[in-house]
C-alpha cells in the first residue's frame, strides 16, 4: 500500500520564500522520490491574471500541488515584527 501525505504550507514551488520552505519542499520531494509516497501540496499562490480564491492545480517534481489564489502583496515587516 501507497503511504500518503498532505502537506499544508503557506509558500511552495515556484514561489518560495525563506529557509523553512525549502527544507519543506525538499522532505515532500524526498518521500516522492526515494520512498515511492504519494504526496499532495495545499498552499497559496500569488497569480494577479486569476481571481481571488481561484484554485490552481499544478505539478512540481511529481508532487500535486493545489494552491488558493491569493493576490496580496505580502508585508514580511509588519507580519514579522
């Protein structure tokens, strides 16, 4: 049997941000690819040619990812501070 994961981020490929996220991105593709997991990706994504909420189905690596339309410009200084 197929193990499984979903994972629930904030950031994911293409747009990545900070070091978390990359080490994230790297342990879902790690059980993809060297333990055969089948891993599903939630995240946000910023795409201003889509509507708010839209959401985009889109493949990284031979994860699936779905990720929820949100075009806000991010504040990292007041969200971090």
């Amino acid at each position: 049997m197929t193990k499984r994961l979903l994972v629930v981020y904030l950031h994911f490929a293409p747009q990545r941000f900070g070091g978390c996220t990359v080490v994230s991105e790297a342990f879902a593709k790690a059980l993809h690819r060297n333990h055969g997991w089948k891993v599903l990706v939630f995240s946000v994504v910023r795409d201003f040619n889509l509507h708010y909420y839209y959401l985009r189905g889109y493949s990284v690596d031979g994860l699936d990812v779905f990720a929820v339309v949100v075009n806000t410009e991010p504040d990292y200084l007041k969200d971090y501070s």
